[in-house]
C-alpha cells in the first residue's frame, strides 16, 4: 500500500489500495482512502485487469484512451464519501461519473496514482449545505494534452501528462464551492492559507512572465 502527501485546498492523505472483493478478471477497483484532521472517507475508481498486467517496473502514465491487452482501459470513478468528523458533522457523496478519469499512473502492476477531470458537485449535509468538487492529480490537466492513445511510456520529452513524475497523480483535491464551510475549525483556515499560497504562485509566475 501507499500514503500519499497530498496538496489540496482541503488537504488530504491517501492510500491505493486493491479491493480484491471488487475485482473480477477483467477489471479491479481501487479504494483511495482519504483522511484528515477533522475528516476521513474513501473514493474508488477502476481500471482493466489487461492493463495492470502490463506491469510496467518502472512505472508509467496510461492515458485511459489506451487499449491496454487489446481491450478498453475501463478506468472509471465509481464514488467518493467523506465524512466530517469536527465541531460541525457531516458527509458528502459524489456519485459515479462516467468518462472524468484521464489515466493513471501504474507500476508493477498496481495503481500509484490517478489523473481526473474536476468531478462534481455533490452537495454535503453540513450546516449550510455547502458544495464540493473533487479532483485527482494536477489542477492545469487540460494543458498537458490529455486525450492521448499511445502505449504507456515514461518522460518520452514532449511535457505531456505522462512526462509527469507519479507524484503528481498522488494528490487529491476536495473543492469548497461555497463559502459556508463549516465554522469553527480548522476547515475554513486550511483553505484561507491555501487560497493566499495559490494567489501569491499566481503573483510569482507574472513576474516570472514578465
């Protein structure tokens, strides 16, 4: 199994790990466990038997458009819940969306790491009823050319996703969508500094721009 240090607005920790009762010869979900100071819940997402078989030692990018053994990728999210365990409760569920996970990151066979689209929102029953996005890997996807087909390969220089080290598809990403985050608490703090860390990246790569 693997723990992941994730960066997130609400920031999480997870592990992949194999649910064998899930599995069947040609697919296995994966469960990612998702834990925090004040939360704690659990995303799953499948993939091809086919393409773990390919078994890749040293680890490589398979972009979910690739026919892995000659048959689909079926990487899909199949669900996530969290619950929220601080001084207000409460659980979010997203349901299975079809077609939002653009690869993930595979060696020796197991999945080390998951790329998707933004997935959501899901409504939670927190006080106000606040909404949430979820998101695997990197948050700039859309840049990195993510629809290709070609076999798995690893830093082929062309700076797409697959040129990625698998600590990138090693975060998850869980989106506050309003601001009726749960109060007090250390909920609205992480995403206040993590909004100012993200406004003053921006700031730093104008300058760098200019």
């Amino acid at each position: 199994m693997f723990r992941f240090v994730c960066k997130a607005l609400i920031s999480v920790g997870f592990v992949l790990a194999a649910f064998g009762a899930g599995s069947s010869a040609n697919a296995t979900n994966f469960g990612v466990s998702v834990d925090g100071a004040n939360y704690s819940g659990t995303a799953v997402v499948n993939i091809s038997q086919n393409c773990l078989n390919l078994g890749l030692p040293l680890g490589a990018f398979v972009f979910s458009g690739y026919n892995c053994g000659g048959s689909s990728s079926a990487m899909q999210f199949l669900s996530a819940d969290v619950h929220f365990s601080g001084a207000q409760t409460g659980d979010v569920h997203f349901n299975a969306e079809a077609n939002v996970i653009l690869g993930m990151y595979v060696q020796n066979g197991v999945v080390t790491g998951v790329q998707s689209r933004t997935i959501g929102p899901a409504t939670s029953d927190l006080p106000g009823n606040p909404a949430f996005d979820i998101f695997f890997g990197v948050a700039d996807w859309a840049s990195l050319d993510p629809f290709q087909t070609h076999a798995p390969v690893h830093d082929d220089g062309d700076s797409d996703l697959d040129d990625l080290s698998p600590d990138h598809f090693q975060q998850t990403h869980l989106v506050p969508l309003t601001s009726n985050v749960p109060e007090p608490g250390s909920l609205s703090l992480v995403v206040a500094t993590l909004g100012a860390a993200a406004l003053a990246n921006r700031r730093r790569r104008g300058v760098s721009a200019g």
